[in-house]
C-alpha cells in the first residue's frame, strides 16, 4: 500500500516475529508504521527505503489500519511501538535475552529501565543512554551499545530520526533486532501518560495526545492530507503516480 509493504499481524504475532528474527540472527530493524512518516516518505525517499528493507513493519496508528482498508487490504489491528516493545520485553525475559534502551532526556531511560525491571521479572537491561546526542557525539552511544552486547535495541528518540539512525548504524552495532519506539520510555517513566484505555479502543489515542501536548497540533495537520492521498490513490483512481511499486516501476 502506498508503495510499501505492510505485516498483517496482531500485537502477539508481531512479538512471535521479533523473536524468530532474534533466534535467527541480525542485524534486522522493525518498523511500526503511522500516518505522518508514510506521509513524509512520499517526498523523503530515504524514508521509504528504510520500511522496505526492514524486516517487519507494523500499523501504528488507526490512519495506517483505515488507509489499508480502502485500498482492500485487511490489517488486525494497531500495533503500537510501546505496546509492541512490552510484548518483546516479556519474551526476552523467558529467553533470556538483553535489551538497550536508547533516548529521551538524560535519566528517562534509565527510569524507563528500572519500572521495566520492576514489572517484567526476569528482564535483563544491558544499559540505558539519553537519546540527546549530536553525530559528532554518537560514538558514545555507538560504543556503550557494542560494549553491552544486548540482543534487542530500542530506539526512542522519535520518528523518522530513530528510523534513520538505525538504518545506518544497524550493521556497525551487530545488534540481532533493533526499534524505534518514539516517546515510549517517557510513558514509562512516568514523566508522559497514554491516552485512557477506552480513547485506545476507539483509535483515539492521537486525540488524547494532542490534548495533553496542545504544541502539536501543526504535526497532526498531515493526518487530513494523509486521508486526502489515500482516497486518491486507492484502487482504481487517477494519481497515485506518487509512489514507486517494488520492482522501481510506477
């Protein structure tokens, strides 16, 4: 759709996935897809290259499960970066395996470790770093993250930057599976809420954000403009020129 593949799975089986990559041995990069970066990645065609080299891509976000419904595809469900990244969590916990947590301000994801640590027995965190690196700077992390040697990365420093920085790091850190998880570690933390558990349910979770974070609202302006495209390029409609499929035709 739109000129990128998306998984058609559930929460669970994109957890199941994640785990057959680790077992398989990396490095991959997962990808949980929302309206904004699909957007961008119209005029940014690094952007989508990254979601078509990763290994699995995953609706984040209602806008994602509505476009693939008009275009006649049928996804499941959302299946949210934190969400996503608690469900990998419990399995590492069995398996054994480490995680990084990389991003937010300086201590969130320490503190995002700790309530890990707290509410997933088992967890291993191989180490935590603030996500408030320049690229003159990153050597830093680069190297607490070898040195750690975890099997999991998550990134949390906010798409598409976390994308992008895990696309051209993946190889150097030699890390089986890495993320982009967005604000998820401040949500952990508890510096941030999540909308309520019925706003979730009815694909308003972008609602309730913005209402906390009013400072948003020019973000979410691409959320009409992504509707616009999407109806123009469904099936059987002038203009979807826009996108390439994956074989570099139109």
């Amino acid at each position: 759709m739109l000129g990128v593949e998306i998984d058609a799975v559930t929460i669970e089986g994109a957890a199941a996935r994640a785990a057959e990559l680790i077992a398989r041995g990396g490095p991959h990069q997962i990808v949980t897809l929302n309206p904004e970066y699909l957007f961008r990645a119209r005029k940014e065609k690094d952007l989508l290259e990254i979601v078509r080299n990763a290994a699995l891509v995953t609706a984040d976000g209602v806008g994602i499960v509505w476009a693939a419904r008009v275009h006649g595809f049928s996804l499941p469900e959302r299946v949210t970066g934190i969400d996503l990244m608690l469900e990998i969590c419990r399995k590492a916990a069995k398996a054994g395996w480490r995680v990084f947590l990389l991003g937010g301000k300086p201590g969130v994801a320490e503190e995002a470790a700790a309530r890990l640590n707290k509410e997933i027995k088992g967890l291993q965190v191989a180490g935590a770093y603030h996500g408030y690196f320049s690229a003159a700077d990153e050597h830093e992390p680069l190297q607490r993250i070898k040195a750690a040697h975890p099997e999991i990365l998550f990134v949390g420093t906010g798409a598409p930057k976390q994308e992008r920085w895990i696309h051209t790091n993946l190889q150097a850190l030699d890390v089986p599976l890495a993320m982009g998880v967005g604000g998820s570690f401040d949500v952990l933390s508890g510096r941030a809420r999540r909308a309520p558990v019925w706003m979730r349910r009815l694909g308003l979770e972008w609602l309730g954000r913005l209402v906390r974070e009013p400072r948003r609202w020019r973000r979410m302006l691409v959320l009409p403009r992504f509707a616009l495209l999407v109806l123009r390029t469904r099936p059987g409609m002038a203009g979807n020129e826009g996108f390439e499929k994956r074989d570099g035709t139109q």
